[in-house]
C-alpha cells in the first residue's frame, strides 16, 4: 500500500522508497527508509498534503511525494 492511500490513524513499515532522482534522495534523508515505522496523523481537505509522523517527529508531504514510498500495513 502506498503511504498516500493510508488514513489518518493508519501507519506501517515501510517497505520500499522509489528513490529515483533528488526527491527520493531527500526523502531518505528526511527519515523516510525501509524498516522505519510511519503513522498518517492528517490529511488536507484536498488531499494535499499529508502530514505523518515518523522517528518522533511530524513530517508534511506532498500528495506525489507520498506515493513514492510503500508501507505494509
């Protein structure tokens, strides 16, 4: 499942980061890697963006940005 189908109070470990150019890069290096627990605390009224929590902190991502990584739920 992709972290940006998740709802606020649903989480996972992340499986896998498409890191394929600087976004995916930057998103490893905001905490985003495989094996890391991540919770969806809310989402916009539009959808966009969606703010999770991850390694104790609350981190806001883009819709597209939350498609890039997958969770096992």
């Amino acid at each position: 499942m992709r972290l940006s189908q998740c709802k606020p109070g649903q989480g996972g470990t992340i499986t896998q980061v498409d890191g394929e150019g600087a976004v995916g890069q930057r998103l490893m290096e905001m905490g985003l890697i495989e094996g890391v627990s991540v919770k969806v605390i809310r989402v916009a009224p539009l959808g966009d963006p969606i703010e999770v929590e991850v390694q104790h902190y609350n981190l806001s991502l883009r819709k597209s940005e939350a498609d890039r990584v997958e969770v096992d739920a």
